[in-house]
C-alpha cells in the first residue's frame, strides 16, 4: 500500500510518500510559508529536488499542490490518486484520551480538539491537515499518530507535578512527553540490534535533535520522559531552556520588563545552546566555533552534553538498570563528539565507547566496545516510516 505521511504545522507541511511494502519513500518534500506566500519543495526518490515558488495563502493549496506533484506527468511517482491507500498524520497532541494511534473519525476530531488548549500551537495546524486530506481525497482513511501517546505508560509518580492536585484534575495539568514516534521506533530497532527481548529489557533513548528528548523504556513500556507538559521541560534544546528554577521567570520579567508571553518566548527561542553561545542552535556551528576557541560556543556544548548524561544516569536509577542507550536524531546520530562527551560521565556503568565506530559516519551501528557492559548504539530515527507502518496496522 502506499501511503502519504503528513507532519502539518501551522506555516509549513511535510509530506512522503511510502511504500509500505518497500518501506522505500518514493517522494519527500515540504510546503513553506505557508499563508505568507509559499513554495514546494519535490524530491522524487533518485531525482533531482524541485523548489517552486507557488501562492498557498492556505494549507488547501499546499496539499493541492502536493497532491499534483506526486500525479504530475513529468516527475510524479504515481499515475493518480487511487493509488493513495491511506494518509498517515503526525498528531502532536493526544492528551490522556490517545494512548496508541487511531483512524480518524468525527468524534476523534472532536477529541484532538479538546486537547487543543495543550498544544495551542501544534494541534488545530495538524488537524487542519486532517481536514484539507479529508477534503481533497473523500473516502481515503486518515490516521492519526500522536507525539505523546508511547509516554501513556508512565507511572503517575512519573508524570505528576509536584502542584496542587486539582490542576491535573480540572486542566489535566501533568508530564505528557513528546518525539514518542521516534522513542517508539528506535528503542525497539535497539532492541533488535542488541538481540534481547523488547518485552524484557531496558532500554534508555536520546533523543538529540533541534528539540531534544530523552527516555526511559522497560520491558517496551515508557517508564518515564524528559519532556513534560509542553516540550519546554527537560534537556537544554537548540534555543529552548530545558529544567530551570521557575523562579527566573518572575525575575527576568521584573528585570527586563516583560510579561508571561515574553519570558516564555525568551524560553523558547532564544535559550538553549543558541542563548548561551551566542552564535547558533546548530551544533554544526558550535563546533567550528569552539574549535576556533569560541569559549561560549564550548560551554554551550558543556551543558547540553552534562544535561543529557544527567538525564540518562537518573533512568539508570528509575529503571534500576540498563541494558542498552541509544541515541538519535540530527545530533544523536551526527555529532560524535557530544556523543563521547556524554558517554565520558557514564563509566561507572562500565560503559566502554569504541571510538573508530564512534567517529564513522553512516548506518545504524554500536558504537561501544563488544565488552562494554551496556551496550550503546547509533540508531537513525525515522518518525515517517513509524507513521506509515501505524497507518498500515489500522486500515
Ligand atoms: P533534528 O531536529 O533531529 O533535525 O536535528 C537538527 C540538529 O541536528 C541541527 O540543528 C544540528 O544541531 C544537528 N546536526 C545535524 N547535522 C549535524 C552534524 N553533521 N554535526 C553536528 N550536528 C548536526
């Protein structure tokens, strides 16, 4: 079957193409600016990229215009629509009412709105995929893979906030976590890799990309996330905070004269590695800058790489052990010296890295020593693949 994978978002939309079969993607691209002016980006599978300017004041025409794409004469891969078995949606938020993905149906809508409120950024922009794909291909499923539902197995001693109990109650105030696409897919390609049983193990995902997550996984069952209520929680991010005291945001406010709305976008954007080395998000950056003796550019590293082994040794303590790390994501599979950073506080372990493996570019690989007492592997995410193979399993 082939289906179309949606991440839309509120100015842009990616899309692919997969063959299930195959699990080869036949077409990727995206949609930007869109409501602003607008252009698509077409990569069909071993051709040329295409950038086309094209007027999409809404996501009807992106998606129009996706669609003409994959059909078109010259460059398309397939002959029409019929073709399309199902669509496949990245859904940020699901709340407590998703605990695994679902087929769309008028009372799904309705409860991906009601979680709205949660991700008021993310939510209404996804379902106004949904809709437009419901519109423009009547009659074809449409599934819906939320971000948050792999982290529903938490414990509530996990996701609870130490707040008065009555906000979880009446706002459904408490830990979600996010990327569980990607937490899903990779620790169970760890699994794989490591050859022990998923349903008897226990496995630690880091997740490192712009946005960045970590994981606790046991048994198959998430245990416990870095993420909490939004994304903001957790690990230091390519330009947000991650864990502060809440305190700062009073007095950075008094300080600088903002209101919430300010001080929550000084968290998100421009904190992270990107506030603290002044130069970029990008760890590509970071590291040309600190190795020219850029000292923020440096510390910023410092932090991130200390965070997230923080991070780690306190799943090694809720899961009282751990069998496998795998890391992932633009960082966790790119940057091997964050990498061997994090890893340099984990001796105690008994982790041993093999730095030829570490240092190689390319495929899914362990990168610890064949005597290292956990095991420790790159593993490439592949969150559209993960959509595809849920939508299949559902229709
Ligand atoms: P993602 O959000 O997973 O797409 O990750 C994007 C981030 O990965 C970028 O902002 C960079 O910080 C990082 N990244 C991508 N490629 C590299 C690379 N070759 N070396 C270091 N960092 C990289």
């Amino acid at each position: 079957m082939k289906v179309l994978v949606i991440n839309c978002g509120s100015s842009s939309l990616k899309y692919q193409l997969i063959d299930s079969d195959t699990e080869e993607a036949l077409a990727t691209g995206l949609c930007e600016r869109i409501g602003i002016d607008g252009r698509l980006v077409y990569q069909p599978a071993g051709a040329e990229k295409e950038k086309t300017d094209l007027a999409m004041p809404t996501h009807n025409e992106a998606i129009q215009f996706v669609l003409d794409a994959l059909t078109n004469d010259k460059n398309g891969v397939i002959k029409s629509l019929d073709e399309v078995g199902a669509i496949g949606h990245r859904i940020v938020h699901g709340g407590e009412k998703f605990t695994k993905s679902v087929v769309i149906t008028d009372d799904v809508i309705k409860a991906i709105e009601e979680c709205n409120d949660l991700a008021p950024l993310h939510n209404p922009a996804n379902l106004i995929g949904v809709r437009t794909c419901q519109k423009l291909m009547p009659g074809k499923p449409n599934v819906a893979v939320f971000d948050t539902a792999f982290h529903q197995t938490m414990p509530a001693k996990a996701y609870m906030y130490g707040l008065p109990y009555e906000y979880y109650e009446k706002y459904a105030v408490r830990r979600y976590g996010f990327h569980g696409t990607s937490h899903d897919f990779v620790s169970h390609v760890a699994a794989e890799m490591a050859g022990v049983d998923y349903k008897n193990s226990k496995i630690i995902v880091a997740h490192l990309g712009n946005g960045a997550s970590i994981s606790a996984v046991k048994n198959g069952e998430c245990q416990d996330t870095s993420m909490g209520l939004t994304p903001l929680e957790g690990l230091v991010m390519g330009t947000r905070s991650g864990d502060i005291d809440p305190s700062i945001m009073e007095f950075i406010a008094g300080k600088e004269g903002l209101d919430i709305a300010g001080v929550m976008n000084v968290l998100n954007k421009k904190s992270g590695v990107q506030g603290l080395s002044q130069l970029s998000s990008d760890f590509r950056d970071l590291e040309e800058g600190a190795n020219a003796g850029n000292e923020k550019a440096a510390l910023a590293m410092d932090v991130f790489a200390y965070r997230v082994a923080k991070y780690i040794g306190s799943y090694v303590a809720a899961l009282n052990g751990v069998d496998v790390i795998a890391f992932t994501a633009g960082i966790g599979e790119n940057a091997p010296a964050i990498r061997e950073k994090v890893l340099s506080y984990l001796g105690y372990l008994g982790i041993t890295l093999n730095a030829d493996e570490n240092n190689r570019r390319g495929e899914d690989r362990l990168i610890s020593t064949t005597d290292s007492k956990v095991k420790v592997f790159v593993i490439s995410t592949n969150e559209e693949l993960a959509i595809c193979r849920q939508t299949v399993a559902l229709v």
